[in-house]
C-alpha cells in the first residue's frame, strides 16, 4: 500500500482546505524526522543563548470561527546566564483574526530562577 494513500482527505472539504491539511502533514513528519545526537567528541556542550524569539504562523479553521490567521511567538529567556541546571524561562504568546471579525490575544509564561 503507497504511504501516499493512507492519509487521503475525503472529496468533501473545499481543495484549499485539502492543501493545508496536506501542508500540515508533511510538516509535522519533517519535524519528526530530525533528530539529534550529542557528538561524542565534543568535550564541553555549546553554549546557551540567553535570549532567543521564534515566530511560527498560525493557520485554522473551524465552522464557528471560518478561517483563522495569526502568529505564534515563543521567548526564551536564561536569567541564570548559563547555569544548565536551571531550565530556560519562556514567554508564549498567541495572536490570531478570524473573518468573524474576532481577535484573540493569549500569552502564558514560565520564570525559572534557581
């Protein structure tokens, strides 16, 4: 059986809705199929960074809302400043427009001092 098969969408969503659950897929079996291993001739870890901001769109749909846009930013922060047994703090925040006319703000935060 072709791999290809196994995750067609039935013919009743709309083709861009298809598409961007096709997208996705794929995505997501990128995102799994990168793994790391630590070298093992490296003889000290590399460094932390201290501050780091990632952004990631964020694309739904849902009959209530219609089509969803927006953004996903998570904030890395490191208030010990390299001591690894303290994990790196982070911000998350979410914004998003729906064609309802409706926007929705959302953040959550974790501080790690110790």
């Amino acid at each position: 059986m072709n791999n290809l098969n196994a995750i067609r969408l039935p013919k009743k969503f709309p083709d861009w809705i298809r598409f961007m659950l096709s997208a996705g897929w794929l995505v997501f079996y990128a995102t799994l199929s990168q793994g790391q291993t630590q070298d093992s001739l490296s003889k000290s870890p590399a460094p932390r960074d201290y501050k780091r901001l990632d952004i990631f769109p964020a694309i739904s749909y849902s009959p209530e809302t219609k089509l969803t846009l927006g953004a996903i930013g998570i904030y890395y922060l490191d208030l010990r400043k390299g001591d690894r047994n303290t994990p790196l703090s982070n911000i998350d925040f979410l914004a998003v427009y729906t064609l309802n006319k409706q926007i929705l703000l959302e953040s959550r935060w974790e501080v790690f001092t110790h």
